[in-house]
C-alpha cells in the first residue's frame, strides 16, 4: 500500500457509518479521504466504476485492521516495539513531506482534507503497529516463511509463460529524412500563378473574390479562403508565426507548408484571436519527384555503409527534420509492436548496425538505422524461477492474513453498510 493510501485509515468525522466492528465504527468519511488521496496519486483519471470498486476494498482494509486490533488485545504474547515503529515512520514521514515541497498543490489538497503532520504520524504509526502485530501472529503459528516447492515454481512457470516471461521487441534507431519537393518546372508554375495573383490585388482584386477563383483548398474555396476566427496553435508552426505578426488588412508574402503554397489575409483581431483568409496553391508531386529523392538517399546509404561518412555525420547533413538531425537523426528506443506502417515493416527488415534502403512515407523518403535492436523474446525459467518463487510465497503470506482475518471475524462482531 503507498504512503498516500496508508494515512487515511483513520481519517474522518461523525457522519454515516459504513460498518461496525464489535462496537467501533467506520465512518464513510474514512473511506472516502482514502478514495480521494488515491484519486490524488493515480497518473490517470479515475473513472466512478474504479472509484466505487476502490471504495469498497478500502472498507475492507479498515475492517481487517480493526479485526487485528482486537484480536491482538487478547493475547498477552504480542508486544509491539513502538520505538522502533516511530524510528521507521520519521524517516518516512522526512521523505514524504521533502517530496511534496515540489507539490504545493497536493500538499495544500491534503490539508484541506484535514490532514496535518502530527495525524499523519498517528496513521503510519497504528499502521506500523499492525503490521507489527500481523508478523507476530503469524510467527506464533510457525507461519514465518511460506515454502515454495520447486515443482510449485516450475509448474507455474510452464501454466503462464506466454504472459509473464514475454519481453516485448524494441529498436533504438535514427533515421533521416528527405522532403519531396515538386520540379522546377512545377515551382515555376507556382510562381507564375502567385505572382498573376498578387498583381491582381495590388490593382485592387478583392482576396474573397480571387480566392474563390484560384485557391486550391476546397474547404475554404468556397466560402472566399475563409479559414474564421483562429487562435494561436491551431494551424502548422510555419504558419502561426506568419499570420500572427500581418498586420490587419495586409496580405502576406507567399508562405510554404507541408501543404504547398499560400497567401494569407488577416481581416480583423480581437483579443489572442485573427479572422484570416487564405488561397492555397498546390505543388504537384509527380512519381520522377518521389524517384529522384529515393535516387539520392540510396546514394547517401552507399557512402554510410563503404565508411565514407557515419550515419549520425550523414544526417547532420542531409536530414530535413529539425527534430531530430542535430542529434544525428537519433530519434530514441521504441517498442516494436507500436511502430505504424511503414516503419514497422522496415524496422523488422533490419537488424543492430544496419542502414534500410530508402523507402517513401506520407512524410516522404527515410533511411532508417537500427542503432540496437532487440526481438520480442520468452524468458527462460533459469531466468524468472527467482521472481516466479518471491511472487507465489508473497501469495501464501497474503493467504495467512487472510486466514487471520477470517478467524478473528469468527470472534467479533462485523457488520458492513454499502
């Protein structure tokens, strides 16, 4: 159980009672400060199913500690080192609190809930006092160290092997990229198109009107290169910082993107919002373009692999992403059942040290490189009977508790209120 979970087992104030153990209640308020710290510390949202499910384990767990207590009351052979528990629980009370300084909001959620230092060492030290309590009893039954059989552990191994001993595939790997740009003649194209364009609104054309007439984009075509009110993020990086800074009323130089070419118009601002309008105009990728580009990264790979330029070298170079080219086109450690195609059909083609051949993606042509990579493979048994045989033993401890538990509510009176 973590540290945020343990200190809400006494927690709460005079409200509905959720159950009654011999003649000491459990309050709903108890539970729910427990439920609402580990909303607090879950990495993701917990939805009302988990939270009621939570709820309900949280209610036994303060049911079997309450159960211990009392069981414990009876018998004049357990006695609890409360000196050594208060040793413990400073020193995680120390951790604890130097952790949340770089949480002030947790903190100041945790003391809204009503929890201050001095409770919290109360419920780590009644904590501590029934796992205390909890070994003893145990021990006092010859329960100290459950016994794992070697055939326990080898059966167990060949029942689960296709789940627990699976090691998933990875790639650390690099690529570069190459962006496919249309011919010269298609950018001369363009050009002549632009340029017919901006002559026609510096005599005077209106950009709704021309827009409708020329631009390329048939979802704002229509509406005159409307693209409405837009706020900073919403359109590519390249983009943002062009319109952005047009002044109102301004058409701006011709802006390239992934998408080809475009001329945009800011009609208004208000607040961190611009109304602009836009006319794209399209470069046409032919299958020669793509072919040339696939030309000169094949080229590119015979240099890497004859040792005349290393591959971190060739990408500082040759890459067109600025992510990652400084780095020398090293992307990172990726597992291989997440990889989208194309690449995950590469990847698997190529082994540790190996440069692919160039191969074409909606981003346009890539060399990848296997810097390390590791198949999905089993573990053996050598390999997991260690961990295999802590886990089943942790499974008997777990079944003695509850074997406790059982027993001593044989002896009180328990009465749950859900």
């Amino acid at each position: 159980m973590t540290l945020l979970l343990v200190i809400a087992l006494f927690g709460g104030t005079a409200d509905r009672v959720m159950a009654v153990v011999d003649e000491e209640a459990i309050l709903a308020s108890e539970v729910s400060l427990m439920v609402t710290l580990a909303r607090l510390e879950s990495p993701v949202p917990l939805g009302p199913e988990t939270e009621d499910s939570l709820a309900a384990q949280v209610l036994d767990q303060l049911i079997a500690q309450k159960l211990i207590f009392k069981k414990a009351r009876l018998d004049s052979t357990i006695v609890v080192d409360r000196t050594e528990i208060a040793r413990s629980v400073d020193r995680q009370l120390e951790g604890f609190y130097s952790q949340l300084d770089s949480f002030p909001e947790t903190l100041a959620q945790l003391q809204e809930a009503g929890l201050s230092r001095d409770r919290l060492r109360q419920m780590l030290m009644n904590q501590g006092r029934y796992q205390a309590i909890v070994q003893q009893m145990l021990a006092a039954q010859g329960k100290t160290q459950p016994y794992v059989s070697p055939n326990e552990v080898r059966e167990y191994y060949d029942l689960h092997r296709d789940s627990i001993a699976v090691v998933p595939g990875y790639i650390s790997m690099a690529h570069i990229a190459f962006s496919v740009l249309p011919s010269q003649a298609e950018q001369a194209r363009i050009e002549r198109k632009i340029l017919e364009v901006m002559d026609i609104l510096s005599r005077g054309g209106e950009f709704d009107v021309l827009a409708s007439s020329f631009s390329e984009d048939p979802g704002s075509r229509s509406r005159g290169g409307s693209l409405g009110w837009v706020k900073r993020g919403e359109l590519f990086p390249e983009i943002d910082s062009i319109i952005f800074s047009l002044p109102v009323g301004r058409v701006s130089p011709p802006v390239p993107s992934r998408d080809g070419y475009h001329l945009f118009l800011v009609e208004s601002r208000s607040g961190d919002r611009i109304y602009v309008r836009h006319m794209l105009f399209k470069q046409r990728i032919t299958r020669r373009d793509t072919l040339r580009v696939i030309e000169l990264a094949d080229r590119i790979r015979e240099e890497i692999i004859a040792g005349e330029l290393s591959f971190a070298e060739a990408a500082r170079k040759y890459s067109e992403d600025v992510t990652s080219s400084s780095e020398g086109g090293f992307i990172g450690e990726v597992p291989l059942s997440v990889l989208t195609p194309p690449f995950d059909s590469v990847a698997a083609g190529i082994d540790s040290g190996q440069v692919s051949k160039p191969f074409v993606s909606d981003m346009g042509v890539h060399l990848l490189y296997a810097v390390n990579k590791q198949e999905e493979r089993k573990l053996t048994f050598d390999e997991m009977q260690v961990q295999i045989r802590n886990y089943l033993a942790a499974l008997k401890q777990e079944s003695w508790l509850e074997d406790l538990i059982t027993e001593a509510q044989e002896e009180f009176y328990v009465e749950k209120n859900l």
